[in-house]
C-alpha cells in the first residue's frame, strides 16, 4: 500500500498496514467511513472510501482497485 500522510510519502507491504490495524484500532470514539463511489466494468472495479477520524485524528480518502480472477 502507498500513500500520503501530511506530506510525507509511505510505501510498505499490505502486511505491514495490517500489523498496525490490528495493534492500534482505527475506531477510538469518532472513526466514521463512507462509500464516495464504485464503478465496474466487467471484472474490474474501483472504489473510492473516505475515511475521518481514524486513529482519533486522521483522514483519508481510499482508492482501491478490484479485479476478479477466475471467479474470485
């Protein structure tokens, strides 16, 4: 997973995003998020989440790409 948190650029392996859910819960008392969009074509989607107060104080806006392969 990559990207930007007050400017400072992060690249780690998705495993390492997990590792800090799982010690540290984004939910503290105000973590809200929402669905901004899903768009799909055939196989492939995108969706775009927003996120607010994750950790007590961080935002960001999530941008996933889906594609199915062999079914799943």
């Amino acid at each position: 997973m990559f990207g930007d948190l007050g400017g400072t650029r992060y690249d780690m392996p998705i495993q390492t995003i997990l590792d800090m859910a799982a010690e540290g819960p984004a939910d503290t008392g105000k973590y809200q998020a929402r669905v901004l969009s899903i768009f799909q074509v055939g196989d492939i989607a995108t969706a775009t989440v927003a996120e607010d107060g994750y950790w007590g104080t961080g935002s960001f806006v999530d941008l996933f790409s889906l594609c199915r392969i062999d079914g799943s």
